[in-house]
C-alpha cells in the first residue's frame, strides 16, 4: 500500500495535514516529530510520499532534504511550510522538493499538487515497476547506444584533441518526476549548466539534455585554447559547442541504425549555475514516463565532466522496437 510520512513538530499541524488528504484516497498514514525521526521512518519504508515542514527541532526541513539525497532514499517530498520567502521555495526546490504548499494547508490545493505530479495513481505504479524494462530491450538500446556514443566520443576526441573516457550507457524506464533522482550521482553541491535540444522523427520523438559541471569549464577552456577570463557568456558558448557535438552525432547515429531521421530544434539554455534538481524542477517535461538513456563523459588528465541524457517519450518505443526488430531476433 502507498505510504504518506507527514513529519511537523506540531502536533495539530500534523494532524491538519493528514485531514486534508483526499478522503477516497487508500494510503497508510505515518507521523514524524522532526527530520530525524522522518529519517528513521523513510529508512524502515513508511513514506512513499513525504509532507515536511521547514522549521523544526533536531533536524530542519533543509537538512532533511540534503540527508535524503545523500542517502540517496526514494521518496517524493513536498514541502509543507508557513515560511513563504521566496528564497525557500527555491531552496527545498533545489534539494529535490517537488512542491511548495503554504501553510495552513487546504484539501483542494493539496490535491491539485498530487494531481500535478501523479501521484494520486501512485497506487498503480507498483503495477508499472513490475513490468520494468524488458532485459532483451535494454540490451539492444544499450548495443546501438554504445555505437552512437563511440561516434559521438571520437568527434569530441578530433576536435579538441583529448582522449574521451567513454561511460556505460544507463537505460532505464522511469518516471519523469523522478529524472532528479537518476541525476544523483551528480555532486550534491555542485552547480552545473545545461542546455536542451528537442528532436523529432517518424513515431519517435524527445528531448537531449547535455549538463556541465561549473568547476569543468576553466579546463574546457584550457584544452581550445582560450585565453582571458571565463565568463558566464563563454561558457555557454563553449557548452553550446560540446552539446552540438553530442548531441548532433548521438542522434545521428542512432538515427542511421534506426533507419530514420531526426530533426533537430534549436538549443534552449535551462538553467546557468545551478543545482541539476533546481534545473530539473524549473524545466518540468510535459510526459508521464521516458525512456532514459544517460551517458557521463569524461576527459582523462582534466577535470571535465559532461552528462549527456537522450530522453525518449514512452510512445516512441513501439517505432524504435519495430525498427529495431531485426536486432531484437539476435536476443
């Protein structure tokens, strides 16, 4: 059964919160005092969905959210505060909140937060885990990934002279309003840039995403020889210039063993300088579940770290399965 965690110090706002649930809702209801005690419950499973205050005792809302990513444990949080600054509604966004609801909290606003992210059919998604991403398809997508990845790694490699560590590539099937949560590997507090390019095809279409790390930039720099200082205009340049590579010969390169063309729009800049989840959250993708393919690109001697993520709407893989049936027999 679908677990709620609702953790207040404040022992009537907890139970205000927890009555302004939707009634029709069949979820197990727990209670928490502070985030330590919110911790100890996630750790034990109770709290598919957390409701948390900002202000309290022991352990506040922000350090509880920094301790879930850290621990890397799968909740969705949404954060129930009186606090209504404006700098901490960006702050629990960029820790991973989903939400900011203003207290005191009513049912209707509470279930229009749940509608937004889905999570009121949260209890058929255990239905949709069990069926998770055939092993066979997988292997074929990771197959023709590893191909276009090596395509993408060597243009990289000729233009800028460097020797391109090439990743393993990730595919999964997930739910969009848990992309932060594939994410996480990234340094918890480091800030990063990134642009997004929509492509589109017969029955397929997505969205690539290319994110640099702030700290990569002074070494990208080193390596085209730009002299002067680094501003926040060049670096999106230099981005622009990677994520073209990238992104442009992945696709190309899926493209060609998929028998099909991309079209490609315009690249959009997400977000300069900040958190990947703060990114995430501005920049909400409009499908319920893609089909994920992350790839981390790394250049040996510096420090340069590059995630490129191809995200393919759920529709798409009927026409990608169906091009790639040939491929599919060999399995």
């Amino acid at each position: 059964m679908f677990s709620v965690l609702v953790c207040d110090d404040s022992l009537v706002a907890r139970k205000q919160v927890a009555k302004c649930l939707p009634q029709d809702w069949d979820v197990a209801v727990h209670f928490a005092k502070n985030g330590d005690d919110a911790l100890k419950a996630l750790a034990e499973g109770k709290g598919d969905l957390l409701l948390l205050d900002l202000n309290m005792p022991v352990l506040d809302g922000y350090g509880t959210l920094e301790a879930i990513r850290e621990k890397g444990l799968k909740t969705k949080v949404i954060v129930v505060s009186g606090d209504i600054q404006p700098e901490a509604h960006e702050r629990v966004t960029s820790l991973g909140a989903l939400d900011f609801i203003r207290k005191p909290v009513d049912p209707k606003t509470l279930a229009e937060v749940l509608n937004k992210y889905n999570i009121l059919d949260s209890d058929e998604e255990p239905q949709l885990e069990a069926s998770p991403l055939d092993p066979d398809i997988r292997d074929c997508y990771q197959e023709i990934t590893n191909i276009a990845m090596g395509q993408a790694g060597d243009h990289l490699a000729r233009t800028m002279n460097v020797f391109v560590e090439l990743p393993i590539p990730n595919v999964n099937l997930i739910e969009v309003s848990e992309l932060h949560m594939m994410l996480s590997d990234i340094e918890s507090h480091e800030q990063v840039t990134a642009v997004c390019q929509g492509f589109l095809g017969p029955g397929v279409s997505g969205e690539a995403l290319c994110i640099l790390s702030d700290s990569s930039f002074d070494d990208v720099a080193k390596i085209l020889n730009v002299e002067g200082e680094v501003d926040d205009q060049l670096q999106l340049e230099l981005l622009m210039d990677a994520a073209s590579i990238l992104i442009g010969t992945c696709l190309t390169g899926l493209a060609n063993q998929m028998d099909i063309n991309f079209s490609q729009g315009h690249p959009i800049v997400l977000g300069q300088h900040r958190a990947i989840t703060e990114i995430i959250a501005m920049n909400q993708i409009k499908w319920k579940r893609t089909l994920a393919i992350e790839l981390s690109y790394g250049l040996e001697g510096y420090n340069v770290q590059c995630d490129l993520i191809l995200l393919f709407t759920e529709e798409s893989m009927k026409m990608m399965n169906s091009k790639l049936a040939h491929l599919l027999e060999d399995y």
